[in-house]
C-alpha cells in the first residue's frame, strides 16, 4: 500500500485494529487533520461501534447521526437495522441525484 495513496483506509484501519505501536506510526506518519477528516466522513460498515465512539470523543468530532449509522460494522444486521440502512442509502442516493 502507498502511504499517501491509501491514507484514508491506512488510518481507519489502523485507528479500528491497531495497537499502541501502530497508533504512534499513525501520528507520526500522518497530519492530525488526515485522521480528522477519515473520522469527519467514516467509510460505509467498516467501523467497530466502540472503537467509533472512542475516537470521536477523544477527538471531540461531532457526526451526523445518519452518517454514524452507515459507518458501523454489522455483520449480521437485524431485520429493522437492514430497513434502517436502506432507508438511509436511499436518502443519499436521492440527494446525489438531485445534484447533477
């Protein structure tokens, strides 16, 4: 992986997965505002709901409750979680073809 290329998955998998060794790379190797801005917009189900949570306090980011929603891992989501999740891609979808 190229450590710019690939900084936004490098980041949200260390800050999900990484150890205290590979936290202390990521400070080093990236800006504080690159860690905030993988937080600000999370990727869609890759985020563990504690290690989110933690991050975003500690980093006193505030998200969208929509977006946080879409950012949690679930690997086996309830019916009404599944509802919830299209409901809310629908959303985007909408918005996004509104724009063009």
């Amino acid at each position: 992986m190229n450590t710019e290329e690939d900084k936004d998955i490098i980041i949200e998998q260390v800050l999900n997965y990484g150890a205290e060794e590979e936290l202390k790379w990521l400070i080093k190797t990236y800006r504080d505002r690159d860690i905030r801005n993988v937080l600000s917009h999370p990727s869609r189900g890759n985020w563990f709901p504690d290690v989110l949570n933690y991050w975003l306090n500690i980093l006193n980011i505030k998200l969208d409750k929509d977006d946080y929603e879409l950012a949690i891992r679930d690997l086996c989501p309830s019916p009404k979680r599944r509802k919830l999740i299209w409901r809310l891609l629908s959303k985007r979808i909408n918005a996004s073809k509104k724009k063009i």
